[in-house]
C-alpha cells in the first residue's frame, strides 16, 4: 500500500515536473500562435478553474458564480483603465492603482455572493451561484453606464506586457501568476484556515457544535477563491484587450465547468490539465469541416462521456492508471458532500 | 457576553434594512415614483392596474415552467439544467410546426390574422410531446442510474443543455422569431376597470397559470398518482418497499415536468420571441423561483412566480426613465432578501 502511494506521488512529482518544464521552455518548443494565444489562455482559465476546484475540492462548494467575478474584474479594469473610445466610464487610471481598485471590487462582490449563498450546500448551493453569474452576465448586458451589450473594447495592456514589446513577456507573467496561485492554494489548504475548511466539507453540523462559525468561515473561502477568480479576470483582459457581456455569459461559465469536470473536480492538477484539453479541442476543431461550426456540441459529448465514464476528471484517470490495480478509487466528489441537512431518522 | 449583545444588535440592524428594503419599492410605487413614465400609483391609477396584471401574466408564465422544474426536483433531487432548453426546443417545434400547417411564404413571420385556433393549439401539443419525450430518454438513458447522485445528475443535464442548445442553434439560426397567436386570441377586451383595454393573450396566459396550478394541485393532492408522488418525496424507500413501482413514478414526474417546460417554451414563444440565449434566460426564470419559492414545493413555485413576476414588471415600469435597465438588480435583491431570511426559500423545508 505504501509503496504503491510513494509510486503514485513521485510519478505525479514526475509529471509535474515535466508538465512546468514544458510550460517554461514552451517558447523554445511551440509557435508563437501556440504561446501567446494557446497557452496563455490555458493558463489563465487554468487560474480560474483552479477557484472553482479549491472550493469545491476543499470547501464542498462546487461554485458556478467564478466566471462572474472574473468578469467584475476584468469589467472594473476596463472601465477603470480606458481613456475614452469605448464604452464604459473611462476613467483613465494608471494600471497599478487600477489593478488593486479592480481586485477589491471583485473580492467585495464575491463576499456578498458567498455571504449569500454560505447558508445553502450541494445542489442548492450550485443553483445559486448559477444565479449569481446569470444576473452579473445581465447586469453587464443592461446597464449601459459600464458595459452595455457591446461590452469595453482597447483596454491597455502594461506597456512591459504588450506584444510589441516582446511576444512572451505575457505568456511568462501568466505562467508564473499560475505557478504562484497553484502554490499558494495548496498552501492554504494546509493552513488551519484549509484545515477547518475540509472539516466544514465532510461535516458542517459537528464544526458548528464545535464553535466555529460555518457560514462566516465559508464566506471567507468563496471570497479568497473570488481573488483567484478576479486574477484571472485580469489575466483575461490584458490577453484579450477587450470583454462583453457575452464573454461572461452561461456559456463561459459553463465552460469553466467542463474544464474543471474533464480535469478532475478534486484536485487542484486537473485545473490546467482541463484548460488545455479544452483549449487544444477548441482550436483543432476549428480545422474539422465537421464540427467547426460545432465547437459547443463537440465539448458537451466530451463533458457527458468524461461525467458518464470518469467522473473524476482525467485527473482521476490519471491517478487509476499511476496506483496500480490495489489502490482504492478516491472519493467521488460528484457524490454529494457535506450536506447540512440532518439525515432523516426512520 | 458584549460579543453576543453586539451581533444582536447586528441582527436588528440587519431586520430593519431587510424590512426597509421591502417597505420603501411599496411605498414608492404607490405615492413618489417621481422621474418615471407613470408617476406615482395613486395619481395614475390605470398605468398601476396595468403594470399589475402585466406581473400577474408573467408570473403565470414563469409559473407554467418553474411548476415543472420543481416537480421534478422535489421527486426526485434532479436539478434539470436542461430546462431551459427544454423551454427553448418546446417553442422551436412549435414553430416550425405552424409555419408548415399555415404554409406559403411565411416571410418575415405569420401575422395572427392568417392563423386559426387549431394552428396554434396542434403545434403546442406537437412541442410538448416532443419535449416530454427528450425528457423521458434523457431521465431514463442517463439519470436513471445515477440516481441519489445529485451533482453528477446535475452536470449530466449541463451537458445535455450544451449540447441541445448548440444543436438548435444550428437547426433554427441565431434570428429571433416568434410564434403567431391565432386571431382569436390576439386582441383586446374592455375589462370595464378605469377603462383599461389589455391584450387577450395576456389573459389567456394567466388562464393556462391557473388551470395548470389548479390541475397540478388537484392531481398531487387528490389522485392516487399524486399522492404517491408526494409521498416518494417524503420518503422514497418507504414508498417502493410497499411495493409501488417509483421508477414509473419518476418516468411520469419527468415527463410532466418536462412537457411544462415545452408549453411554457410554446406560450414564450407567442408572447415574446425565440432565440439562443432565451434559453438561459428561462434557465435563470424557473432557478429563481424555485429558489425564493422553495425547492420542490407547488405553493412555493406559485409564490416565487408572483414575487419575480411583480418584482421584474414594478421595476421595469417604476424606476426612473434614466434607470430603467438597473431592473436587474431587483431579482439580485429580490433573491438577497429571501435568501437572507431563509436560506431554504418561503417554502423551502430541509431534505
């Protein structure tokens, strides 16, 4: 048993180390296509699946609400950093101050979201995030003041970013961003704050007895993982150097679904390891005549096969294939978790 | 013990803002309302009665979809993503049904005038059954098994709404069309109230809310049917160690919920227009109600209905004209109140 765990975590110290040196060496290797558009964006949905899979994977909170506050940033960036020739309030301000400004209104946002929702568990708590990231999408849509349907087009990037000033820069500050979030998330969930967390997920009921304030402690999760989320928000705008409505709609954050779902909803890992399933699938079936046009049907049988089959993600493929036939399958998360509900008696 | 007197003091203040956010719209629609279209109720009367019924009829639609989305979920823990694309696909048979029984250059659309009664009421019934039958295949090809696997079910049908939703999309294009009403229905009655001439399809909405809550209600609560249904939402294992078959049980919630989520696609698709994107929004419809309404309860998808129903109309009609699309905030707010006091919804009860 022991040696097959000791197998299993050097082989995934092996991976990983393959998988980071490949992502720093990936100028050298990939086109230029392949970096500045590829696998940057892999990154940075990596960095906002990775919220998703923190909570859900530590927190019992399979949130739908990530994609909306990634988009309050990337919305508060656009409309703080423009300079007229858009939509938007154009503020004009310097790129740091706009940054932090950016950060603290989509942690805000995502505070009173998670305050909302920090009483409802499961499904119930999956609904409502849903809810949360549709009325954020219309609210986006409608109030015309800061987006409007057409959304904020010319956001500045750093001028030390910008493609001009050379092609990778932007690649190599979204790896390391990624680098720095995968690493602080997994040191979180082994501060006593994480610790309480995974004691919240398996059983709400027995941490309240204890003393600790569950709601209050799963607010805090959801709004640390919405500054995850705001990062990549502005990773996002500065790749994409504009951001509509339609970029948060359901389908993105549906998308985000499917990429933490085909990694593995689990382990932080399978954030990135989704994000570059889908990206390459999106950008091959671009040359597919058959399901070109298709893209969204092509990801949803991807999406139902991998639920069906592996409810674990690749992640969770990867980790049958690595133990070797004794080892125990972990957990499925998709069973339901840490509900609140006293189980009825009789 | 000042920690405990402090958070008290917090839960006043907390009540007050809660109780003020309820009494202030009230008060506003009914005596201020400076800065809008209509003014304040009690000087325009008519446009108030107007806004009202427009609540009323769209809460009966809401209704019609959301009793769906909660019957399922209260039998059987299936929180059904597809809904919406169920509302979307039920509207789109529809359509094409009634452009192929009208016949001849449709143009840019039927107008009512061209389309009898029985053109509408066959292309409703063919959009129904044929959503009612997805439904079924869905539930029993992918959920069947699944079962007491809620957030697996729920990324099931996720998946299932991608698909149909892209699928459609390719069928039926991304143009905005509409179903037509039949002449008899669309036109306008003098309801003899402060002279109001309001359209029939807007009664006629209300009337299929009420006849399908008073049917659903009849059927749960008078009929052996319902009440097994009822009771498998009190205690599944119970019902199916007395030897009652819950498997068709569930075939047939699924099949009703499902057939609602065609007809309200069907009633959408005549009162507004369909085109991708309806889909979320109704998604977002019966999730709201279901939420403040409370998961799985009838009487709560009737009173979720009536609050979004008469929140999204007083808002759209009473904010000041410069504000006008802010009226989102009020569902957000709507959703914030309810959520506050009852984290389960008005009629919500644990699991």
């Amino acid at each position: 048993m022991s040696s097959s765990l000791s197998s299993r975590l050097s082989a995934d110290r092996i991976a990983g180390a393959i998988f980071v040196a490949l992502a720093v060496f990936a100028p050298l290797i990939f086109s230029e296509y392949w970096v500045a558009t590829l696998l940057t964006q892999m990154l940075f949905l990596g960095v906002v699946a990775a919220s998703l899979i923190f909570l859900s994977a530590y927190g019992g909170m399979v949130s739908l609400a990530q994609v909306s506050i990634y988009g309050v940033a990337g919305f508060a960036l656009g409309n703080l950093t423009t300079n007229g020739n858009t939509k938007g309030l154009n503020l004009g301000w310097a790129e740091a101050p706009a940054i932090v400004v950016a950060l603290i209104i989509a942690v805000i946002v995502a505070f009173v979201f998670g305050a909302l929702a920090s009483r409802s568990y499961g499904i119930y708590f999956l609904m409502i995030t849903l809810v949360f990231s549709v009325i954020a999408n219309l609210f986006f849509g409608q109030v015309t003041s800061v987006s409007g349907f057409g959304g904020i087009s010319g956001i500045p990037i750093p001028d030390f970013l910008s493609r001009t000033a050379h092609p990778d820069r932007l690649y190599f500050v979204t790896l390391g961003v990624a680098l720095l979030v995968y690493a602080t998330l997994r040191y979180v969930a082994r501060t006593p704050f994480g610790l309480t967390l995974q004691g919240i997920r398996d059983d709400p009921v027995r941490m309240s007895s204890l003393g600790y304030n569950v709601a209050l402690h799963r607010t805090l999760a959801f709004a640390f993982a919405g500054v995850i989320a705001a990062i990549g928000g502005i990773l996002f705008v500065w790749w994409n150097a504009q951001i509509a409505p339609s970029t948060i709609g359901l389908s993105a954050t549906i998308d985000v679904l499917v990429i933490a779902v085909i990694g593995g909803l689990y382990r932080l890992e399978g954030a990135w390891l989704g994000a570059l399933v889908f990206v390459v699938i999106n950008n091959y079936a671009q040359d597919v005549d058959l399901v070109a046009d298709r893209f969204h049907t092509l990801i949803g049988v991807v999406f139902l096969v991998i639920v069906l089959v592996s409810p674990n993600g690749l992640i969770g493929l990867w980790e049958r294939i690595t133990a070797g036939p004794r080892r125990a399958l972990p957990m499925d998360i998709t069973q339901e978790r840490g509900s609140a509900e006293p189980t009825p008696v009789g | 013990m000042t920690g405990f007197a402090a958070y008290g003091s917090l839960r006043h203040v907390g009540r007050a803002v809660l109780l003020a956010l309820v009494v202030f719209p009230v008060i506003w629609v009914l005596f201020i309302a400076s800065g809008t279209s209509f003014g304040p109720a009690i000087d325009d009367p008519k446009d108030f009665l107007i806004t009202l019924l427009n609540g009323l009829t769209a809460a009966a639609l809401y209704f019609v979809v959301a009793s769906g989305f909660t019957l399922i979920f209260g039998l059987m823990r299936v929180v059904n993503m597809a809904h919406g694309a169920f509302f979307l696909l039920g509207g789109y048979i529809a359509l094409r049904t009634q452009r192929n029984m009208v016949g001849g250059d449709v143009g840019l659309g039927l107008s009512s005038a061209q389309v009898s009664l029985a053109q509408w009421v066959v292309p409703a019934l063919a959009g129904v059954a044929v959503v009612a039958g997805i439904g079924l295949i869905m539930q029993q090809l992918f959920l069947r098994w699944n079962q007491g696997q809620d957030l697996r079910q729920a990324l099931i049908t996720i998946a299932i709404s991608i698909i149909l939703a892209d699928q459609m999309l390719a069928h039926y294009g991304g143009v905005a069309q509409d179903i037509s009403w039949p002449g008899t229905f669309d036109k306008f009655v003098n309801l003899h109230v402060a002279g109001i001439q309001y359209t029939l399809t807007r009664l006629v909405i209300l009337g299929f809310g009420l006849v399908i809550g008073g049917a659903l209600w009849f059927w749960l609560k008078r009929t052996r049917s319902g009440m097994v249904i009822r009771a498998g939402v009190d205690d599944r294992d119970m019902v199916s160690a007395m030897g009652i078959n819950i498997q068709l049980t569930f075939a047939i919630a699924f099949v009703v919920g499902s057939a609602l989520a065609g007809f309200g696609g069907v009633i959408g698709g005549s009162f507004a227009s369909l085109a991708p994107g309806v889909d979320a929004n109704w998604l977002l419809n019966s999730l709201v109600v279901v939420i403040i309404g409370g998961m799985g309860s009838l009487g709560g998808a009737a009173i979720g209905s009536l609050l979004l129903g008469l929140t999204t109309n007083f808002a759209a009609a009473y904010l000041p004209s410069n504000y006008t699309y802010y009226s989102i905030i009020f569902t957000f707010v709507l959703l914030a109140i309810v959520l506050a006091v009852r984290p389960l919804g008005l009629y919500g009860r644990p699991a």
